[in-house]
C-alpha cells in the first residue's frame, strides 16, 4: 500500500471517528498521548491507528527505565524494551483512537 493509499485511508478512519462522536478535528497541540510506562507492551496498535503519525514503537532509553515498577521491568525485557514514543505528540488532534485500540490501556490523553 502506497503512503498516499495509508493517508487516505487514516483519514476515512479519522472521519469514521469524528462521526462516531470523537473529537477528531481538535486543534493540534491542545492535548497529547500520554504512556504509561509501566504498561506499554510495544504491540504498535497505537502506530497502526494513529491518523497523524504521532507514534512510533522502539527500544525504550534506559534512562527512561529507572521509573518503572518491578512488574514494568518484567515487562520491558519480556519484551526487548520495545515501547511505543512520540516523536510527533505536537501533531495529536485527540481523536482518541490510540486509547481505544491498546490492548494494555497504556495512553491517556492530557492538556499539553
Ligand atoms: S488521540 Fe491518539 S490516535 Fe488520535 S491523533 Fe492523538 S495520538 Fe493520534
């Protein structure tokens, strides 16, 4: 699938959203994702639906790390420390989407 192809259709997923009652054409910059470090497996469900690019899934810095739980470190090398970042949180238009597709109910929104 071309990228043009894969804008078209996040842009059907973010219309799909706004007509669903969610809020999809909020300004960018008002909010933006936050992840619970404690939580995020890497699964990338959130790059997947995320019409703005906002996220991508890597390895987490270690300095990053030294906040996690005991379990959140279990996790993080069960895991390869692969964790969702957002590179481009400033483009979020709260349109919610990440929050519903995580499977760990890792992402909040905030007020940035
Ligand atoms: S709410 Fe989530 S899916 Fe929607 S624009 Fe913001 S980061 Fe992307």
């Amino acid at each position: 699938m071309s990228r043009r192809e894969r804008s078209a259709r996040r842009g059907g997923r973010c219309e799909a959203a706004a007509s669903a009652a969610v809020e999809c054409k909020q300004e960018p910059g008002l909010f933006v994702p936050v992840i619970d470090r404690n939580r995020c497996e890497g699964k990338a469900d959130c790059v997947e639906v995320c019409p703005y690019e906002v996220f991508v899934v890597t390895t987490l810095p270690v300095e990053q790390r030294t906040g996690l739980s005991f379990l959140g470190r279990l996790k993080g090398r069960a895991h390869g420390w692969q964790q969702a970042l957002t590179p481009n949180a400033e483009a979020c238009h709260a349109c919610g989407l990440c929050v519903k597709a995580c499977p760990e109910s890792a992402i909040t929104l905030a007020r940035a």
